[in-house]
C-alpha cells in the first residue's frame, strides 16, 4: 500500500509560527526531509523513532524525489519548507515530482510565510493590493524579472521583494531601486526586515530613495509601499483604500471625478519643456475630452495662443461652425469671463446664401458670422468647409481685400474629405493670427469646445 507526502511549511523561524497543523503533521511522519538548517527549527516536534534525511540548499529536486520514492515504498513522508510551502518552497517541487512518477499521495500544509511575519512586525503595510518578486535568478532569467519589477513599480502595488541580494547577486537591487524611482516617488517608505522571528531579528524603515543596498544582505526581506503607504511612528501602513472626503454636493462630486482623470492624465503624460503653459494645459484638455494620448502629438499652436486669447476673452466674442461646439463650452466660464458664443448655421441668412451659392450650410453661416463678428475668436470642430471660409477670407484679408481680423482660430474638424486639406489652408493663411489646430484627421466638437475652454478657464488653470 502506498505511502503519503505531506509537505509542511513549518514558518520563518519562531516556534510561535508553527501551525497545529504543521506539529499534527510532523508527529505522525515516519521520514521527516529538509533542508538541514530547517531540522533546528522542528528537532522537538519530530518523532525519536523518525528517520531524518538533512540535504543541502541546492537539492529541491533531489529531496523531492526521495519523498516520492519512501512515499512508493509505503512510508508516510513529511518534507519540510520554511516559511509557507507553497510560496517560493517545496510544495510545487514535490507536487511535480511526484505527478512524473505516479503512486504518490501528495498534501500541503500551510505555514506562515516570511513576508506575513515581516508585515505584521513592520505595521500592516500589506493593507491594499500587493505583490511579491523573488529577484534570485537561479531559476528565472533577469530579462522575466525585471519586468515584473517594473509592471509593479507601474502598478502601483505594495511589493515584497524576497532574496535581494547575495554573494553573487550584489547589483539586482540597486536596479530595483532604479525602476522604482522611476514610477514612484522618493519618499515612498521601505521596511525592511532581517533573520525575521529569529533571535537575531532586526527590523528598520527608510524611504525608497535612501534605501542602501549595502545595507541589505540574504537573510532580509524588504516591503515596498504604494503611493498611499505612511510610516510613522516606526510603523508602516497602506490604508486599506482611498479615503475620498464625502462631497457636500453634487458639483463637488463632479469635481472630484474631474480633477482624478486629471490626476490620471498627468501620470502617463511626458510633455517637452519647450511647450508653454498654454499649449500643455490645452492638450490635457483635449485627452481628458478624448482618452487619446495621440493629442499630445497632434495639437499645435502658434506661440502662446492660448495666453493671448485668455485675456482677450473677457466680454469677448466666439463663433462656433456648429451647436455641438456651442454646447461644449463651458457655461460657468462664459458667465465668470462675460464672453459670449454664436453660431449662425440655423440663421435664415446661412440658408439663403446656402442655397442660392450651391455652398454647404456651414460654410454659409461661417461667411456671415465673420461679416457679423469679425473680431471674434473662431472655433471648427466639424465642418472643414467652415474653415476652408475662414482660411480663404485669412487669405484675403492678408491681400488687403477684407477687413477680416480675427482673436484667433482654433480648427479642429473631423474627418475624411477636405480635413486635412482645410487644416493645411489655415496655417498657410494665418498669418499673424493666433491659430491651434489639430492635425491629421482628428478633433471634434467636443475638442474644439475643450480648446476654448481652455483659454476661458486658463487663469485658472495656470494658478
């Protein structure tokens, strides 16, 4: 009759932390297999009569097949594990083991692991989602872990790092360190944790960016905060969540949502040092209206137009292609700043001239709409004809053949047909005129209402 394996993790160390079940499972083996260091930690609980097989730190595979053979000889099996079994222990190893060879019954002990044991004497830094790396490369290629490292930092989780360094493995850490700092901010706190629940045990707390690994060695543990994480006291904790303050009204709630994209937006967001505050609120802006991080490439200004039309906008005039536009600027700005919004493709006027010059609507209106406000700031974010009006009349004006003077002109039509080629026409005829535009066959309505908001709310903004 066949035997048994029972594989125990017996915990890092104090005899405190070896489970009922562990001691259970220990006092009924008739073969006890470990790594010898570990036997110190069981030699009370192990039988007399207990056969004991002590192997190196190297011989998983071997004290796993030992086990498995006793096991098929009949002989009920305990192989011990430090910590729990089944995190970076013993468990795997015997199970597949003993799935090549067959005939063998294999159970699993829980334990308490290392890291378990470090959090609680560090505080409870393990309060949110974490994670947890090995950075040994015995038996995982660097390439693998440094992305896990990285997809952590990224992630913003609470990261155990397990074996951080030793004799051979002396740099892992510091690139670590460097990956990280990376991703989070310097001041994120660092516990870390040595010979934990030995005699020996030595705990500290430092921050991410005077973490020394020359201080640390192969018998610490370290515990990575997230963003939230706080250290204080000498103790390390991770609130379990965010604690957003309740909002005292509806606007608040919104607010809060508006300013966590923003928030969101600014974390994945690298813009050059070359681009005015004007130019770089105004592309936030638009990734905020769009989710697309392509704006950042696309947008383009003639110097500080989004400065130049901020003040100007104060009881000033805007002109919309159509009401989609209209609708998207925002009414607490227009009523903070005194501007007013027009749009003229329902005018009876734009109909007569649509139909009489064989010329779209919007075209129509944007023709009367710069004879009505030609000092206006205009904003195309659908009709490319529209714009094709108002480049032409730049073009004209420029010649000396209208009185056409503009704020500005923000073109941001979408599309297919005529799109890119209107957009190429205005920045060839705005000349002298502040101008933004979005390049390519992207925009909108809702990216050209968030260009005027921009330039209503940058006060704002930019304090």
């Amino acid at each position: 009759m066949p035997g048994s394996i029972t594989v125990v993790g017996v915990g890092p160390g104090a005899d405190e932390h070896i489970t009922p079940l562990a001691r259970e499972a220990l006092s009924k083996a008739e073969v006890v297999i470990g790594y010898r260091s570990y036997f110190r930690f069981v030699d009370e609980l192990i039988p007399r009569d207990c056969e004991r097989v002590e192997k190196e730190i190297s011989e998983e595979d071997e004290r796993a097949q030992i086990a498995v053979g006793l096991a098929r000889e009949g002989k009920n099996v305990a192989v011990i594990s430090s910590g729990d079994s089944g995190i970076y222990g013993m468990a795997s190893v015997v199970h597949l083991v003993a799935a090549g060879f067959g005939g063998a019954e294999v159970s699993v002990v829980p334990g308490v692991s290392a890291f378990i044991a470090a959090a609680a004497k560090l505080g409870a830094p393990l309060g949110h989602d974490f994670c947890s790396v090995s950075l040994s490369d015995l038996l995982t290629p660097w390439q693998t872990i440094e992305k896990r490292i990285a997809a952590a930092a990224e992630g913003d989780f609470v990261t155990v790092v397990h074996n951080p360094k030793s004799a051979k493995r002396y740099w892992q850490l510091s690139r670590l360190k460097e990956i990280f700092l990376s991703s989070k901010s310097p001041d994120t706190p660092v516990g870390i944790v040595r010979n934990i629940s030995r005699e020996d045990e030595r705990t500290r707390l430092t921050t991410l960016e005077k973490l020394n690994p020359d201080e640390v060695d192969m018998f610490s543990l370290l515990i990575i905060g997230n963003s939230e994480t706080i250290a204080e006291g000498g103790k390390m904790v991770t609130p379990r969540g965010s604690k957003p303050v309740p909002p005292q009204s509806a606007s608040e709630a919104a607010r809060l949502i508006y300013d966590d994209s923003f928030d969101s937006i600014d974390r994945s967001l690298k813009m050059s040092d070359l681009l005015s505050v004007g130019e770089r609120e105004a592309i936030r802006r638009c990734i905020h209206t769009t989710a697309d991080f392509e704006y950042k490439d696309i947008f383009y200004c003639s110097p500080r137009a989004i400065e130049k039309w901020s003040g100007a906008l104060r009881g000033g005039e805007i002109v919309t292609d159509v009401r989609m536009v209209l609708a998207g600027v925002s009414k607490r700005l227009l009523e903070k700043t005194g501007a007013k919004v027009f749009c003229y493709l329902d005018e009876p006027e734009s109909l007569r001239i649509s139909e009489q010059e064989g010329i779209t609507r919007s075209q129509a209106a944007m023709r009367v709409a710069i004879s009505r406000h030609p000092e206006a700031l205009f904003a195309v974010g659908n009709a490319p004809t529209a714009l094709i009006e108002i480049a032409d009349t730049l073009a004209k004006a420029s010649g000396g053949q209208s009185g056409f003077s503009p704020l500005g002109v923000i073109g941001a039509p979408v599309g297919f047909v005529n799109v890119e080629q209107s957009k190429a026409r205005l920045e060839a005829a705005a000349e002298g005129v502040p101008y933004a535009v979005i390049r390519g066959k992207k925009g909108g309505s809702a990216v050209a209402a968030a260009i005027v908001n921009t330039a209503l709310g940058f006060d704002e903004d930019a304090a």
